[in-house]
C-alpha cells in the first residue's frame, strides 16, 4: 500500500502550537494531526495561524463527530463542510471512529457497535456514502469499548468485513488493542496479525490509565508503556512499517518530552526496515 504519509507524527495541540510555527517540524516529527472539529469553524488570528501552518506541514485529520455507525441519518451539511475544510487545507489522510457517537442527540462519547452482519451492512453503506461525498477515501480507526452488546462475530471478523464491504482503510490504533485484550481476555498478538494489512493507511499509539489489573481505561493522558511498545513492533513485523502517530489529549507535557516519545516511534520504524532489508 502506499501511504499518504511517512514516518512518525503527532496529534497538534494549542498548547505548544507556537512552537512549530514558521519553522520546519523538528526531527524527527514527520507529521500531525487535529481533529477537523476543533478547527473547521475558526476564523481571526487563530484560523489564520492554522492555516500557515497546513500550509507549511503535512496535517492529517481524524475526526470525532461523524458518527459512522450511528442509526440518524449522515449529516450531509456537516459532511460538504468537511469537505471543503480537507480541501483548503490540503489533508492528505482523513480518519474516524468505527464507532457511533450520536442518536437523537449527541453522547459525548464512542459507543460500541453491535459486531453484528447487520451492522455490517449498515456502516459499510454510511462508509461509501461519507467516501461519495468527501471525494477521497476514510480509514477507519479500531476503537477501545468496555462492552459488547449484540456480539454475533468477533471483533477483528467485524472489523475486516467493514473494510472490506465499504472498501475503505485501517486506522490501526495499537495501544486499542492492548485495551481491549486486557479488558475482554483475548489475545492482542492474534488479534493484530488477523487484520488486513493491504487496508492500513496509518497507525496510533497511546497511554491509558490502569484502573485494575483487569480494567484499562483508554485516556490517551499518560505515556506510552513497555508491552505497548512491544505490540507495535510486532505490527510493524506482521503488516510492514506504517506512518504512526503519537496520541496525548490530557496530562499534556512538554513539546521535547513528546518528541521523545515520537522518536521512539521513528526509532521502532528504522529498526523494522533494517530487519527487512
């Protein structure tokens, strides 16, 4: 597959924007990430300050609100909004949750969908119609759930049969898998080499918060920990290096304490590539 970005990246935050205005991304930072959300509707200084800076760097969006397994119909108005934000500002990689997050009102949060062929059916045709509208593909990110209602097929079963009926990409979020596999009893290592690996167009790793030796809740407010780590080594073993991503949302440190992290990222992807070589 090729990928619409390389190398390791970040999820921009306001917090240390300033830093990585009018200069070239510190190394080795290949891209970043906002939600399209946060910034579709800003004007005035900030908006313009973003936009040089999409000007100047490789921004990608992964999205919060569009609710691809939700039962109300797709906001189309939202949808063409979308689509002109992804233009203007040249995004090469738009993601969601292959979640739902809205029914007759919004839920603030990513709700379960049932692993169900029914459910199938119903979010590969919101995935094609969303595909239809924004003119460019979604990849859509496997997600943290504390519960499985409906469950008719396991999780990477559903997970694969969206794919490959929408015919859309992965988000692969590796530090998901670890959550889930801790919460659910499965095995994180079967689950990560049962995925697609021609449908993966990025990569995620974050902390969590461990609540009990049996409960991981998925924060994205701490650092990432060693059996995380592990997990995307051996993604980049069974699928290939992928463009990789560096998630931090709360608890948020330095901009050189990031990057740490980030390198650890780029460090895992140059040792994987000298293993193949």
């Amino acid at each position: 597959m090729t990928f619409s970005v390389q190398g390791a990246g970040l999820g921009l935050r306001r917090d240390f924007m300033g830093e990585l205005e009018g200069q070239a991304l510190p190394e080795p930072l290949a891209f970043l990430e906002v939600a399209p959300e946060n910034w579709m509707r800003l004007g005035g200084p900030l908006g313009r300050r973003f936009r040089a800076l999409t000007e100047q760097h490789t921004v990608n969006c992964h999205g919060l609100s569009l609710s691809i397994g939700g039962p109300a119909p797709l906001d189309r108005a939202f949808l063409k909004e979308l689509k002109a934000f992804l233009d203007l500002h040249q995004v090469r990689l738009y993601s969601e949750h292959l979640s739902f997050c809205s029914g007759n009102a919004h839920l603030y949060d990513l709700m379960p969908i049932p692993f169900t062929e029914e459910a199938v059916r119903h979010v590969a045709a919101r995935v094609r119609e969303v595909q239809q509208v924004l003119e460019r593909p979604l990849a859509l990110e496997n997600v943290s759930y504390y519960a499985a209602p409906g469950q008719e097929m396991a999780e990477s079963d559903f997970i694969k049969a969206v794919l490959e009926e929408a015919d859309c990409q992965l988000l692969l979020d590796v530090n998901n898998i670890h959550v889930n596999a801790i919460n659910h009893g499965y095995d994180a290592e079967a689950f990560l080499k049962a995925l697609p690996s021609h449908r993966i167009a990025c990569g995620h790793i974050a902390g969590h918060h461990q609540e009990a030796p049996d409960l991981i809740v998925d924060t994205h407010g701490a650092d990432v920990i060693a059996p995380v780590w592990e997990l995307l080594e051996k993604a980049y073993r069974y699928h290939g290096v992928f463009p990789t991503l560096l998630e931090r949302d709360f608890n948020i440190p330095s901009l050189d304490k990031l990057l740490a992290e980030v390198g650890e990222i780029h460090a895992r992807q140059q040792q994987a590539l000298r293993q193949v070589a």
